[in-house]
C-alpha cells in the first residue's frame, strides 16, 4: 500500500541537504594527531589495543581514484532522532557515489537484526521515500545492546554473507560504546569488517570538542519551543494556569535549558545546578513556589516551570536511592515481579532497602516511588520518561503555597496543568540543519568506509557556520572514553556530556533567571520550524549552538 503523504512531504522530498564544500567531489584525507582517551588511558589502551590511539582525520579536496563498489549495513539505535533518514540518504548516496554497484543494507529493529539476521537491501525507490522526514521507521531502531562475543560472531556471519565492508551504528553515547567494542572485536580477529559510529540523540548528551552537537536535538527543541510558546501565549491569553512541563533529556538538561532560552519560561530547572549545589527535593519546590509567589502576590496567576526528565536522578538523596534500588531489584528481579503492584512491592521495597533510602523513599508520592521500581532499560538504566515528576513537584508546590498562604505571604491564586514533551519531537521533520547536517553525516561515514576506517565516528565540525564551512572527518571513539561503574562493575563508556555550569548557555540562562521569573516576563514565542523562506528564519541555528560558538571566539 502506498502511503499517503502530507503536502510537506511531498515539498520536503525535493528538498537537496547541503553538503561541506570539501565533500563536494573527490575527497582527500589529512590525518591529525594521535588522540588518547579522556580518562583512564591505561585501562582504555589495554582494552582496545586495536583501535587506541588513532588520529583524528579530516577530509579535505582531493584527486578522484577509481574505487570498487562497497557493502555497507546500517543499524539506527536507541530513541529516534530527527534525521535519521538523512543519515541514511547520505550514507547512500555517498556510497553510489564511491560506486554504483555499491550495495546499502539495513538491520531491522535495532541492533537486534544484526544478531538474529533481519535485514533488507535498500534501494533508491526505498531511500528517496524516506529523504527529509522524521522518524526511523525506514528499518525501525531499538535498544538491545551489542555486548556479547556471540552477538559479535553472529554478526559477522551476517556480514559476510552479505559481503560487508562495514556496519555504520547511528546512535547516542551507549551504542556508540558498543560500536567501539565491536570495532575491536572485528580488528582483533582481522575480519576485514569495519564499524563507524554517528552522534544521535535529541538529549544533546553526547558531545565533546569534536561533536559539537548530536543531531536531533536541534530539531526536536524546536519543536518543544514552539508547543512552550503556544502554551505560554495561551497562559497570558487565560490568565489561570501554571503549566509544568517535564522535557525529555534522560539525563543533561540541555533540552531544558534550550527551550529555556528560546521560550523565556518562568523558571527552568537544571539538573546539573541541583546536584551541584547539593539541593533537596524542598529546595527545588521552593525555588517554582518564589516565581509563583513574584507573580501572583503582583496579580499575575500563570506562567511555566521546565523541568528536565532525569532531574530525580540529580537530586542527591535521590541518587542514592535509585542506585540501591537498581543493585536490589536486579538481584531480586524475580521475586519482586511475582509480587502484587503497589502494596506488596512497596512494602518489599521498603523492607529491602537501607533505613535511610527506606525513609525517602517512604517520604516520595506511592506514583513516584512505583515508578521509580519499574522496569529499567537494556543499558541499566531507570526510564525516566516513565516518572511523572512534574505532577510530583504540582503537588509539592501546591503544599508549600498552601503554607506560605498561611503565613500571609502569598495571596495569589494557584491552579496548575502538567505536561511531558519527549515523543512528540523526536520524529518530526528535521529541520534545514538537522537535515544537512545528518545528510553530512552519513555521507562523511560512507568516505570513512572507503578510507578503510573503522573504530571512527563520523563527524562534522563547526556546525553554526554555514554549511560550505563546515569541516568533516572522523574522531576515533575510543578518544571519548572513560571506565565508569555500571552494575556494580567498572566497563569502559563514552563518557556523556552534561550541561556545564560555566558555559556560556548556562550562563546566559543565570543572568536572565531573575527577569524571567518575575512579574514582567517577555513570553517568547517561536512558533513552528519553517522549511522555506528567508535564511534568517529557516537555518537559523539553535541558541544552545550559538553561545558556545560564540564563547569559543
Ligand atoms: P537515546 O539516548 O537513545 O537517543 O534516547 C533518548 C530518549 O529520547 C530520552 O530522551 C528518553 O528518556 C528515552 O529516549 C525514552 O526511551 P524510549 O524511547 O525507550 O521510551
């Protein structure tokens, strides 16, 4: 059946990314320095003796070479991104343009369909249907995790049944480690196969000197940014709610804080900030309730709070609490699960837990405490998209106003509405840089291939200049690594980038909180991502972007 298709999808098929000028014909390679791990080089170097210690490469104008075609197969990890398609246009097309013969397969569901052999050719027809659109339902994507030397055999299997040069993974910073194992894996046994990795993820958490931006996140901000406006509008319009808006962002808040700066919401919490600065859940409550407490004692009952979705996991009781319950539930998995939701396995918890964790988690709403046992993903990890916090802190607000109330300081008027943004961004159309810059990015990873690469990451850099200007290449990942705990074991990981205090974006949010917070905010309103039009309002880049490019002049 053919699928019926939006006249913007029709519009955007005829859209052509921009590719940097360097990558506009024949492609030489500069290779820089030899790159060391962020952290723990004598761990890093043992455990990857193959892919160590690579210099960084940049591909600059070259002399055409005649090459022979190239298999390549394409997995898309983890939660989608806008403009994951374009990777793969890219990638595509970057792999015609080596060799027509060139062949591009795609792993169904994940990295899941590379283990169990799921996977279709994709040809022309396939791709040009998918060029500039949202989504990853080209193969679909998943989170099983690539760990397993029986994962890795199976895998090659697959890869020389279809004579597979390379596998490409387009995922965040947890894929992307498990490309880099896999990447040794097949170096140490001299396969011949290669991996190259590529910066997904709307949480904007993995970044580093070398990735400036993840790609998705400009795309989806965007659009938060403009349901935040529309929602601020619609609060100046009724004067009568607080919104509270929990924003995706499993664990940095950049995606708070970039709809921060692009909305100038009332108040906008960093996770970051409250671990720093070592605040408790009634610290947080009472920074919301003073904003409140500005504006409704000056007659002004509405406004927004943001809140980004990995905030429990910062506050530091908190913290404690999860990392226990994490060790205790996986060691208890399946007794607890044969036990009855909500009592049962409250009162389970409660007995198992350390009398400090039991006494917070005894202090937490029976919604949050519940949600907070639920399952946890295939990396470990809790699945804060699944805990409702912004009704938490509702609530907490409410109690605390209830008081200052009673004190006489707070004569306002209090009635709130919550609201989660996560899915609704992560599929939608990209935007003009997210579609460049994925398209780049794919067709970069098809050079890299060709260069005989593996262990690489593809990258572009200087995303904020213009497309011409942008310089594309490879970091090896092994370079991002450090050793960190996880399930009690230390394993080497990318090490993921949180939102930093004394840069430029965080900064500009602190010397603006003040106003924004108070009884004479200037809303502002960004509305929807615009595809054509004037440069100034289609390639405009994200404020995130901006200020660190700025900063770093
Ligand atoms: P990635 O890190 O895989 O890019 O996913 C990011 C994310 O969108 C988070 O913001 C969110 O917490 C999580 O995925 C939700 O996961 P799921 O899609 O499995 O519900």
């Amino acid at each position: 059946m053919t699928r019926v298709k939006s006249p913007l999808d029709i519009a955007r098929a005829a859209y052509k990314p921009k590719l940097p000028l360097a990558l506009q014909g024949a492609v030489a390679l500069k290779e820089g320095a030899a790159t060391q791990s962020v952290a723990n080089q004598e761990e890093i170097k043992a455990l990857f003796p193959n892919t160590y210690g690579m210099p960084v490469l940049e591909f600059v104008k070259g002399e055409a070479t005649t090459n022979r075609p190239i298999n390549v197969g394409v997995i898309l990890s983890g939660g989608q991104a806008p403009g994951g398609h374009n990777v793969m246009s890219g990638l595509f097309d970057g792999l015609k343009s080596i060799h027509p013969d060139s062949k591009l397969y795609g792993f169904l569901g994940g990295p899941s369909g590379l283990v169990d052999h799921n996977y279709q050719e994709l040809t022309a027809e396939i791709i040009d249907e998918f060029r500039n659109t949202g989504g990853f339902d080209i193969i679909g994507s998943g989170r099983t995790k690539l760990e397993e030397v029986e994962q890795f055999e199976k895998g090659l299997i697959i890869a020389k049944k279809l004579g597979l040069s390379a596998v490409v993974i387009i995922g965040g910073d947890d894929s992307n480690t498990n490309a880099c194992i896999l990447a040794e894996y097949y170096a140490a046994k001299n396969t011949g196969i290669q991996v190259i990795g590529c910066p997904k993820t709307i949480d904007g958490d993995l970044k580093n000197d070398m990735i400036e931006v993840s790609f998705g996140f400009d795309t989806a901000c965007k659009v938060y940014s403009e349901l935040i406006g529309n929602i601020q509008r619609d609060a100046n319009s009724a004067k009568k709610y607080w919104h509270f808006i929990r924003l995706m962002g499993r664990s940095a808040s950049h995606i708070a804080l970039e709809c921060a700066l692009q909305t100038q919401a009332n108040v906008c919490i960093v996770s970051e900030e409250v671990a720093e600065k070592k605040q408790t859940i009634a610290d947080v409550v009472n920074t919301i309730a003073e904003s409140i407490v500005t504006r409704g004692n000056a007659g002004l009952n509405f406004g927004t709070v943001l809140i980004p979705e990995g905030l429990l996991e910062f506050i530091p009781e908190v913290k404690g609490l999860i990392a226990e319950l994490n060790d205790m539930l996986a060691h208890n998995e399946v007794e607890f699960k044969t036990l009855k939701m909500d009592e049962e396995q409250h009162a389970y918890v409660m007995a198992k837990l350390s009398p400090v964790n039991a006494t917070i988690f005894k202090s937490l709403p029976l919604f949050i405490a519940k949600q907070l046992t639920l399952d946890r993903d295939s990396h470990g990890n809790v699945q804060v998209s699944l805990i409702e916090t912004e009704k938490m802190l509702m609530d907490m607000v409410k109690t605390r106003l209830d008081g200052l109330k009673k004190e006489g300081k707070y004569t306002g008027k209090f009635g709130s509405l919550g609201h989660f943004f996560g899915y609704e961004g992560r599929c939608a159309s990209p935007s003009n840089f997210d579609a460049d810059y994925c398209y780049s990015l794919g067709y970069n990873a098809s050079l890299l291939i060709n260069a005989g690469k593996t262990g690489y990451m593809s990258i572009v850099r200087n995303p904020y200049l213009p497309t011409e200007q942008w310089i594309s290449g490879g970091v090896p990942i092994t370079s991002m690594m450090n050793m960190e705990r996880r399930h009690g074991k230390m394993v080497p990981v990318i090490q993921k980038a949180l939102v930093k205090l004394d840069g430029a974006p965080f900064k500009f949010l602190e010397s603006k909180r003040k106003e924004w917070a108070s009884a004479n905010p200037n809303y502002v309103y960004p509305g929807p991502i615009q595809y054509f039009g004037p440069t100034e309002v289609c390639d405009q880049r994200n404020h995130t972007l901006r200020l660190e490019s700025e900063a770093k002049k």
